[in-house]
C-alpha cells in the first residue's frame, strides 16, 4: 500500500466510490503544513489506506486533515510535539484547553464544542488506525479518558421542533415560492431521513406500494447500504411528484451524471453562476434557504426570537413523535435506520412531555375518588358510566380515567402509554402515591450520570417534574387526612 501512495506533500485525490455522495468529485490535499516528519507520515497513510480501502469517504478524510488536524498540529508545534508516540492523557488535556481558546476569524467568536469535539475525534481516529497498522509510531497505552466531551457544564437543549412552531412552519409551506423548500421539508417530516440522503433523491424513489399508496426507497449513505422501502403518506409522493415537474427543463439541460437527481437547480451566484448542479448540503445552500424562510415567514420561537432551523431536527422530530404515540421501539429504529435500538433510545425522547409539564394546573387529582361528582364530570351519561365502572374498566395502574373509550374506540394514549398525567380525563388519588413515587424514584436512577444524552434526558426531566407535582399534592391530601 506505502508503494503506491502518492508522493510530495499535495495529493490530488477523486471520489471513485459510487455510493458516496460526493462520487466523482476531486479533493486536493496539502500536508505541507504539518512540519514533523514523522507525524506526516503517519496522517498520510492514515489518509491512504482509508481512501484506498474505502473505509471512510474522501470528503471526511479532506475534513479531518484540512481542519481538524490543523487545528491539532498548531497545538503540536506550539508544544514541540514531534511524535505521536509521546502522547499521554496530560498531552490531551493539554490539547482541549487550547481548543477552548481559539477563536474563530470569521466572527470573531470562540469555536463550537462540535469543532473541538471534532479536532479531538480526528486525533482520536488517527491513533486507533495506528494502533493496529502503525504501532511503533502511536501510543500503546489508552490516553482518552472516553467522555472529553460529554456535555459537562452544557445546558441541555430541545432538538426537536415544538408543536407551536411546526404549526407555523407547516402553514408558512402553503405559499412558499422556493420549492426545494416547499417540497424538500415535506420529505424531511414524513421520512425523517437525512440532508444528504434527500439530496440524493433520483427520480424512480417513489414507486406504487404493491397493495396501496407508495413506497420510498434511498441509500443511507451513513451506513452505506440501500434503505428497503418504506411506505409514505400521500403528501409525501406528491411532494416527489412536484420536484420531477419543476425540474423537468432543468434535467433536459443538464449533464447526464446529475439529470436524474431531484434537487438539481441553477446556480444564481458564485464562480459556478449559471450552471446547473445537484443542490449540495456542505455548499451552505440549504442553510441559507431555511433561514430565509424562517426570516420571510416570521417563525419565531416562544421567546420572541427567528426560530434556529435544521433539517435534522426534523429527524428528531418524527422520532419524538412516534415514540410520544407508542410507536415501538424497534419500529422508530428501522424507520431512522439506525444500527441498533440502543442508539435510538439513546438519542431520541421519550416523549414530548415539555409541554405537558408547563401545565400542571391540569393534573386531576381529588382526595376520595367516591367524591366525584358534576363538578368533576359535567356530562352525566359519563358520570354515570364512571361511577358504575371506576373499580372496573376505569381503573389504572396509577390513577383513573374518567372517559377510556370514545365512539366504541379505546383512548390511544390509554392504550399505548398509560401515563395520562395532564389528561382532562385523568385523575389520581392518595391511593397511588406509592405507585407514583416508585416511578419516580425509577427515571431519577435511569438519569443518574446521564447515561441516556442529552435529548434523552431533557425529555424525561419534565415527566419528573410532572410527578413531583402530582406526589407532593397527593402527599399534602394524605397529611391533611391524619
């Protein structure tokens, strides 16, 4: 492999790899400015090998040499590190305080903690290689620590999109004039599939479901291998249908290695100014596009402020939203394409109970549940029924549900869930504070340590607060009752 390795410090290296999404594509490197040898020498075969092998794709590898390693190798030098090899764990500490003290030139600005997490992940990637291929040249002993950058002293954040601004989102769409936006969030919402894979679409994704409908069918570039189809709704198909027809005397124009791409479109400014291309996600485009429309459509979050919109919070959101329905777990899995499940509950919600936990004021609880009269259910058919059934077909695991069936149809939430805590239907009584408390106590020991990240557990933390509420109301009635 060494043999055929280019030589000098700039490679010019192609994207030859069918599946990747920048195929065909060239990227020039320069190792130039890493002045140790023998660092050098490693980040070349390092970049060789996995460009050769197809381990990673080529536009990573340009990344983590071009930035990342950059970053790393100011820090090297500054500190007169000539060998990977001398490495400890100091050295690392060492290097994440440094990261914490760049600033960026373009805003003048401290860098993000996903660059720092990045410039650390390269170095990490370049050792681990080593390890196996280039042992004498890297550290033998473990010197990452595994949680550099766990979220410590970090707030956590919602990375879903809150019901009130989907609401604005999805009415500003009626109108919406740029059409990759138009169409392109309607994919995102039903398929909750990544940027760069939407970007990828060709014209044959959608084909006739066998018994109804329609199926989608994409390459997770991810994980490398095609997604088996899935079922779309109706609006989704359409959506699909609309971008072939908007596009149709752009592909008629365009070359034939991108003719059959969806999101193909005609480059307003720039060096590349009239051309037509495939619409890149690394281009910032897209980034531009959705804060366009965010800004033209007045979405501000509940703060007043323009809403910070992602296409993957678009993901997280379908993601939250099935499991907030019951949805199973190994279900959402196959859905996001996920390697296991384990990854699915460690990165999505378990269900949106932010809102629910901003209004505690619907918490049904009562002292007697004998005591339920008119005042507690207005309608009389429904008293009735529940004084008649409350030992019975009304009774829960934790409480009572005043109404369980509508029109012959069980409650869904009932029926999936059984945590019905600001439900108008709901109420719990001093009987249960045990059963509440051991929840309670059950989901304080899960997020111990945080184990389950960040999104996991600013889900949780309302449910906790919920049942706070519900134990210390319930606590209150007991003591007044001895």
């Amino acid at each position: 492999m060494a043999s055929k390795m280019p030589n000098g410090d700039k490679w010019e290296l192609i994207d030859n790899d069918s599946n990747s999404q920048h195929c065909g594509e060239k990227f020039k490197f320069d190792f130039s400015y890493i002045k140790s040898d023998s660092i050098k020498n490693v980040v070349k075969a390092y970049i060789w090998r996995n460009y050769r092998e197809r381990n990673k794709v080529l536009y990573w590898l340009y990344r983590e040499v071009i930035t990342n390693f950059n970053r790393v190798n100011q820090f090297f030098e500054l500190n007169n590190i000539t060998n990977l090899n001398k490495l400890t764990n100091k050295e690392i500490s060492n290097l994440m305080s440094y990261l914490n003290t760049l600033v960026s030139p373009k805003n003048n600005k401290k860098y993000s903690t996903s660059m720092k997490r990045n410039c650390l992940k390269t170095v990490k990637n370049i050792i681990r290689w080593g390890q196996l291929y280039m042992p004498d040249e890297v550290p033998k002993m473990e010197i990452f620590t595994g949680n550099e950058y766990a979220g410590i002293n970090r707030e956590l954040k919602i990375h879903f999109i809150p019901d009130e601004v989907l609401e604005q989102i999805n009415k500003a769409l009626v109108n919406e004039e740029n059409f990759y936006i138009k169409y392109g969030i309607i994919i995102l919402q039903s398929t909750g599939m990544r940027i760069g894979d939407m970007l990828k679409l060709t014209i044959d994704s959608v084909k006739p479901h066998l018994i109804s409908g329609y199926t989608l069918t994409w390459y997770d570039h991810k994980n490398r291998k095609e997604r088996q189809p899935i079922p779309i709704p109706n609006e989704c198909a359409i959506a699909v249908e609309k971008l072939i027809e908007h596009t149709k005397e752009l592909r008629e124009q365009a070359d034939d290695n991108i003719k059959n791409y969806l999101f193909i479109h005609r480059v307003s400014t720039g060096k590349n100014v009239g051309e037509i291309m495939r619409v890149k996600s690394e281009s910032g485009i897209i980034h531009k596009w959705f804060n366009a429309f965010i800004k033209n459509n007045d979405i501000r979050d509940t703060n007043g402020e323009y809403y910070n919109l992602t296409s993957h919070q678009f993901r997280r959101t379908l993601a939250t939203d099935m499991l907030s329905k019951g949805t199973d777990l190994k279900a959402i899995q196959e859905v996001l394409g996920h390697s296991s499940a384990t990854a699915t509950k460690r990165h999505y919600a378990d269900i949106k109970d932010k809102e629910r936990a901003e209004v505690f004021k619907n918490i049904g609880i009562i002292g007697n549940i004998n005591k339920v009269d008119e005042t507690v259910i207005t309608d009389k058919k429904d008293l009735i029924w529940f004084k008649e059934n409350k030992d019975k077909g009304a009774r829960m695991e934790d409480g009572y549900c005043t109404k369980p069936c509508n029109d012959g149809k069980i409650c869904d939430r009932l029926l999936k869930r059984q945590k019905c805590y600001t439900c108008g239907r709901y109420i719990t009584t001093p009987e249960y504070l045990q059963a509440h408390k051991n929840y309670l106590a059950e989901l304080e020991k899960q997020l111990e340590g945080n184990i389950y990240g960040d999104h996991y557990a600013e889900h949780f933390l309302p449910t906790i607060e919920i049942l706070k509420e519900i134990v210390k109301r319930l606590e209150e009635i007991q003591d007044g009752n001895n």
